[in-house]
C-alpha cells in the first residue's frame, strides 16, 4: 500500500466531535498514512470550527469547486491510484471527473449508512409504521434516493459497509454483487487499559447525537413527549442531558431544569460526559448504519437502552470481522446487549422502565456494564479488519480490469450516451423554439 496515491473527497470536512462518519473517515486517514500512502482530502464546502486539522494528521488539504473544470486539472496533475467518497452524492458530483482524469483509479464508495434505508425508514416513521420491521418499510425502499445510491455503488469499484444488515439488503434484495462489497465496521484501535467509573461514581441519564441529523432529533422528540415524563416520574432526583454538536433555539426552548430535562448543546470531550453518566439513552424510531454514540457509550462502560434499529449492526457473530460470510445473530439480541432494546412504537413504557432499573438496580447495572467490554472486543478487531481492508483493495488494484470486467454493470451506468442525447434533443427542442415576441 505504500506506493498508492489516495484522493478523499468530502461532501463536508471531517468533524470528529460531531459525528460518528467522521471519526470514520479519519480512521480512514490514519490507516492509509500509517502505510506509508500519499493522502490528500479535497472538499468544496467551507470549514467550521469543528473540522479536524487533516494537516496535523499527515495529509493534504484542497479546497476545490463544484461543477468546475479546475477540479478536472487537479485531478490530472494529483493522478491518484484509489479515490475514496465519503457518500453517494460526493461520487455523483465528482465520481465522473475521476474516472475521466484519472481512468486506472480505483473508486471507493464509503457509504457510512445507507442513506436511502434511513430515509425509507424516516417515511415509514412519519405513516406510523415500524421502521425495524423491514417487511412493513419495502413499499418505501424504491425511492428515486435509492436509484442514485445504487447507481453510485456500481459505478465504483468497492463500496465500503458498516452494517451486516445493510450488506445483506443491497446483495439480497437489489442483487448487488458482493465482489464489490466490503463489511468493515468502525476501525477502533484498542485503548490502554482505564478505570471504568463504578455505579456509585455516576449520576444521571445521557442522550447525545448531532442536532442537524433527524434520527437523532426524533429522538430527542420523543424522550421529551414519551420517556422522560415516566422515568422523572420513578427517579425525580436524576436528570436528563441532551448533548450534541450544531444545537437550535428550538431544541434549547425544550430544556425544562424543573423537570431535570437539561439541554447543553456541544459536548468538547463526548467520552468524558458519557463516561461519567449511568445510562445512554438512544430511542431511535428510524436510522441506518452503526449508531457512533453506542459505541461510544460500550466503550465507556456505560449501559445503554435503546431500540432494534439503535442496536442494529452491533450484535454479530465473530465471523463478521473478516470482511466476508457476514453472520447477524438475531437471537442473542437482547441477551448480549450491554442494557435493554425496546420499540418506542410498541413499547414506550417498557423503554422507560428498562431505563428506570438499570439506573436504580446496582446489581442489573453491574451486568450490563460487564457486557460493555465484551460487546467492544466481540465486534471490532482493528488489526484484523484493517488487514482485511487493505487486502481487499490491493486485490482490487492489482486486478482493477479484470474486477471492472465482473462488474459490467458498473461500466454500463458510467455510460451516459442515454442521457447526453436526452439533453443534446431537449437543446435542439429549445434551439428551435421560436423567441417570444
């Protein structure tokens, strides 16, 4: 890997305080530079006071612009061996500049959730169906997002998963080719030994998540309207904290300090917040991908309660990290999840009272704590799923013909004869319309 070139494309910066993805793309980053790889980030949207220093971390930074044939020339000039896009719409914007710039590139598609899953399951949502019922959200699966994603996943040579779940949908249910397709979860290296704060030491509940990204203020909706209402009811001494980056006037008016429902916004260090609470609450009706803040909280040692789609992807079997024969494991659900899942839908109360006695119960926290490390080591192994990413895209590089050949269909969606005639006729159609006088 060390002679490789790489091209990162952001639709955003990279915001590892803020978001889950973003952590993600980094440990990209860190991955490909510990290999000895060239690493250069473009991105056409402005910083924040959130985005990472990609320049302390070894790498280059290019600010480029959209439909702009300057981006043409400095992909000519970089001439990277493998681009990596951060999501579908970075490849629709800029995925057929590179194939043009550079055609022997290696195109990656790191699809972080499927996006076109969160918003079917957001619209199911809104019907008042189950979003963790997949059945009852297929009707909402075949959306013009759905179209575009897939279409982005086979114009690139390897698309990058984060959910079993999601792999088994796009090879199951679309009849993606699994040649193309990778299971790499969250690249989480193991962390010296700390002292996990014991039940005494904690206090309080904990919610966290971006307030721009709708699960998660869905979620902040409905501990205001449905959950906490019961617990402040059981436990009125303990208090809620809603934390999370990019915080509205209109999430702020929920705060209620009567109440114990307490709104801070922006959480500097999220682990230090997590770490000192007793229990991560994460009620999310609809989503897709691994949930960071659940992740977050494992490593932590902190119980969390959430729903089946909060857990989705993070209750597997060993065989699930070597990036192929992905295994999801339905039936040790709730008995190895580090707290309790329960449907808002179906069981807000049970949600509650879930919450209710890990917070009160020493003996049931206990349990659930010692299911946090065990769920962390179960799931992510950084030496054996880095390895098995890197192979996976050294066999795709040194074999790049031979792999698009197997994808046809992939060659066939970078074909735009179809659509450049569509509008070379609705050109001519408006080059002869006579003038309005």
């Amino acid at each position: 890997m060390n002679n490789h070139r790489i091209l990162f494309i952001g639709l955003v910066w990279p915001e590892p305080n803020s978001s889950a993805a973003s952590q993600n793309i980094i440990s990209y980053i860190n991955l490909f530079i510990k290999r000895g790889c060239e690493v250069t980030f473009a991105c056409a949207a402005e910083k924040t006071e959130q985005s990472a220093s990609l320049k302390a971390l070894g790498a280059s930074e290019q600010q480029v612009r959209l439909n702009d044939s300057s981006f043409d020339s400095f992909v000519s000039q970089l001439q990277p061996t493998i681009a990596v896009f951060d999501r579908f719409i970075s490849e629709e914007q800029f995925g057929w500049r590179v194939s043009e710039s550079a055609p022997n590139c290696l195109k990656i598609l790191d699809c972080e959730d499927l996006h076109f899953l969160r918003d079917a399951r957001h619209k199911a949502h809104k019907a008042g169906i189950n979003g963790g019922n997949i059945e009852l959200v297929t009707p909402y699966l075949y959306s013009d997002m759905c179209k575009r994603e897939l279409a982005s996943i086979l114009r690139c040579d390897l698309s990058l998963l984060l959910s079993p779940f999601e792999l088994k949908l796009l090879h199951t249910v679309f009849g993606i080719n699994q040649e193309i397709l990778h299971y790499c979860p969250f690249l989480i290296q193991a962390k010296e030994e700390s002292t996990i704060n014991s039940y005494k030491e904690r206090t309080d509940f904990i919610s966290i998540g971006s307030f721009r990204h709708a699960p998660n203020w869905d979620a902040v909706l409905t501990l205001k309207k449905q959950i906490w209402p019961i617990i402040h009811k059981a436990v009125p001494k303990a208090k809620l904290h809603i934390y999370g980056s990019y915080l509205t006037p209109k999430a702020k008016q929920l705060e209620n300090k009567k109440e114990g429902f307490l709104v801070h916004g922006f959480a500097p260090d999220a682990f230090q917040v997590i770490r000192n609470a007793r229990v991560l609450l994460a009620p999310l009706n609809f989503g897709a991908g691994i949930k960071g803040k659940l992740v977050d909280a494992m490593q932590c040692g902190t119980p969390s309660v959430t729903t089946a789609i909060g857990a989705e992807g993070l209750c597997l079997n060993q065989e699930t990290l070597t990036g192929t024969h992905v295994v999801t494991a339905p039936s040790t659900l709730l008995d190895n999840w580090p707290g309790a899942i329960y449907n808002i839908d179906q069981n807000q109360e049970s949600f509650a009272k879930a919450a209710i006695a890990l917070y009160s119960d020493q003996e049931k926290w206990e349990q659930a704590n010692e299911k946090t490390a065990h769920s962390i080591n179960r799931l992510f192994d950084y030496e054996q799923q880095s390895k098995a990413l890197l192979n996976r895209i050294e066999r795709c590089s040194s074999n790049l013909n031979e792999h698009r050949q197997r994808n046809f269909l992939g060659q066939v969606m970078q074909h735009h004869s179809v659509m450049s005639t569509k509008y070379m006729s609705q050109w001519i159609e408006a080059k002869n319309r006579p003038l309005e006088s």
